[in-house]
C-alpha cells in the first residue's frame, strides 16, 4: 500500500455525505499523506524523528514534547520508528478511548482535579484496607480471615481500571496489584516481607528483582507448623495445592463427604464457640465497668482483666481479655491448645463410616486434591464424566 491508498480510503470514509467538515478533513489527510512522501517514509516505517518534522511542516505549533504526547497515545512512545500504515488508521478511526485526550495530556488545572478529587481519595481507601489487613495479622486472626474480600479487591480493581484508563487513556491495574502483594505477605504463607530482600527497580518501575540467594535461604528454613500432621483440618482447606509454591491459586473443590462436613459444620461449630466465648467476655466486662459506658481503652480492660485473674488462670474468655484488652474476633485468636482440643472433638462428633471407592474414582479423587484445575489424564471429557460419577457417590 502507498500514502495514496490511505488517502482514498479517508475519501471513501468522508464521501457521505460531503459536509464542509468533512472536505476540510480530506484535505487534512491529503496534505499528510503527501508530506510522508516527501519525506520519503520508507516500507511503512518512519523515524520519530522525520514524524516530528512531518508535523511540524504541517503546522508550527506541534513540539517534540507534543509528538511524545502522541506516540504515548498511539502506543509506541518507546519504538525508535513508526508504523505509517497503522498511524494512519488510528488517526482517521481513533479507539473511543482515544478520540479525547487522556487527563494526564489536559491542562493542570483538570489534572491537579482529578488527583485531589478521584486518585487519592482511591489512594486512601486502598491504604486502610492494607492496614487493616495488617492489624488482622498482627492480631493473630486465621489465616484465612487476614486478607480481603474477593468482592472488595474485585471493586476496587474494577476503579482502578477506570481511573488509570481516565488518565492515561488505558486501564493500567499495577498499583492494586503492588498493594495486593503487600496484603498477601500478610497471610502466613510467605516466608518474608518484600521489604525486607534486597532489591532494585528497573528504570520505568515496572520490573522488580529480588535477590535470589536471599530468597532461597528464607524458603530453605524450617516453618514453625501451624497445627499437628495428625490433628485433624476443621473448618478450613489445605493451602498449598498443585506442583510449585505459587500453585495455590485454586483449591481442591472435590472431597469425600466427611472431609466436607469438616470445612462446612466444622467452620459452624468454630463460629458458635467465637460467639460463647464474646458472650462471656461481654458479660466480663459488664461486671468490670458496669458505671461506666462506652467503648473503654484496651489498657484498662487488660489491667482490671488481670486483677480479677487473680492467679486463677482457667477462664479462656478472661484470658483473652488479659491478652488483647477487647472482645475476641478470630477463631485464630484463640489459644492454640484450645483449638486443638476443640478441633479434635468437633472431628470425633463427626465421624461417620465410610464406604470404599472403586480404584479409578479414588484415582481421580486424588488427581483433584493435588493438582485442581488440571484434567485428570489430560482429558477434559473423561475429566468431566468422572466429576459427574463422583457427584453422585453417596462418599
């Protein structure tokens, strides 16, 4: 194709009807099309540089700063040449994100607006919910409970992507995923802080590299185990699922029915025991400060906690009380041992005979547990007729 061809089509595009606007953009395109053929752009290609004069011999006002501007837009601002074919099309049949400039190419005043007004307030929401998350942590809630809702990280990706898209002209989602990092190093599963490896950005920010050395003496470490091998798992999943530490992505959905009735009636009795246990810490502290209304400081409930400990230390509520100096939140606040003792007797009254499975469902049950989302022998149609065999095994 040559300059001419892409004349003729802006022609084609502008004959219908002819508007005095429309002869004004044909011979736009006209006069363009003929100054890249003085300029001799070559096989569709044309430096940044030749653009630049190409525009500016057009009109005197187009800078280098303005053509960066464009290219940003166009989406080649790091290429050393440009595609003319591609660059005429885009200006005659702009993306609707791109018909106006992006914010971040508009005057000060509309930029210094929607910062103040839209980014950081976003900002800010993002930054308590990382703090929140923290403060779960710190106060050693499950592991489960630490991180977000997927519905608010969904809600606030979803406004990230319309607001990067308000100001660059496309979505751009990397800074809630800088933050959902940050939140996932607080979920227990990590081995470090990213903060704390020794690190550099490469020149646009975009890439970090983690000292590798570093990283291997960390996952080399022992992990303190969060429970017995032999306790039994109620009220929450195996984490570590598929065939490489980041695998966990998506977690086993298929089981037999006593380990579900585990995760599901188990995670019930676990929230009735949370519920018995702020019962009583209430009435606790209805004795404590009952003149007194009003939310009262952690400090004081530790301190009367303790003096009415007295020694006697078998009461888990006024423990709790003594330890964090407000009513329980987390089933994972709970003293271990206690929880161990408790998840032991909820698995005793759950118990139930089981029936055995033929070898090729037991095959397959295995196959989901250890590496979901993967059809088993690689066949997604034998995958699914096995799914509809398990689900109708009473097991």
């Amino acid at each position: 194709q040559t300059a001419s061809g892409w004349v003729e089509r802006a022609h084609d595009a502008c004959r219908t009807p002819r508007t005095p606007e429309r002869e004004t953009m044909s011979t736009i395109v006209e006069d363009f099309a003929d100054a890249f053929e003085d300029f001799g752009a070559k096989h569709g290609q044309i430096s940044k540089q030749t653009l630049c004069k190409i525009l500016h011999h057009l009109d005197s006002s187009w800078t280098k700063k303005r053509l960066e501007h464009l290219l940003d837009g166009f989406g080649c601002s790091q290429d050393i040449n440009v595609d003319t074919y591609k660059f005429f099309d885009w200006i005659i049949h702009p993306q609707p994100s791109l018909v106006e400039l992006p914010l971040k190419c508009r005057s000060e005043r509309q930029r210094s607006q929607f910062l103040r007004e839209q980014w950081e307030p976003f900002q800010e929401e993002v930054e308590n919910l990382l703090q929140s998350t923290a403060a779960r942590a710190d106060a050693g809630f499950s592991l489960h409970e630490i991180m977000p809702s997927h519905l608010r990280l969904r809600a606030l990706t979803d406004k990230c992507r319309s607001l990067t898209e308000t100001w660059h002209g496309r979505a751009n989602i990397s800074y809630m995923y800088e933050m959902f990092m940050k939140m996932a190093e607080r979920d227990g599963h990590s081995c470090y802080l990213f903060q704390d490896i020794p690190q550099q950005r490469s020149d646009d920010g975009f890439v970090r590299v983690l000292d590798g050395e570093v990283r291997i003496r960390l996952y080399s470490r022992p992990k303190a185990a969060s429970h017995s091998k032999t306790s039994p798992l109620v009220g929450r999943m195996p984490q570590l699922a598929g065939e490489s530490p980041i695998d966990n992505l998506q977690l086993p959905n298929l089981m037999r029915q006593k380990d579900a009735l585990l995760v599901t009636v188990g995670r019930r009795i676990q929230q009735f025991f949370l519920w018995a246990l702020r019962w009583k810490q209430r009435r606790i502290l209805g004795k404590m400060f009952s003149m007194q209304s009003g939310r009262q400081d952690c400090a004081a409930v530790k301190a009367r906690a303790q003096s009415m400990q007295e020694g006697d230390d078998s009461s888990v509520a006024l423990n709790l009380l003594v330890e964090h100096g407000c009513l329980v939140e987390s089933y994972g606040q709970v003293p271990q041992v206690i929880r161990t003792r408790a998840d032991e007797f909820i698995a005793e009254c759950l118990q139930r005979p089981e029936g055995e499975l033929d070898e090729e469902l037991a095959d397959f049950l295995k196959h989901c547990q250890i590496n979901p989302g993967r059809p088993y022998k690689a066949d997604r149609v034998g995958h699914k007729l096995l799914l509809l065999k398990a689900l109708r095994s009473p097991e």
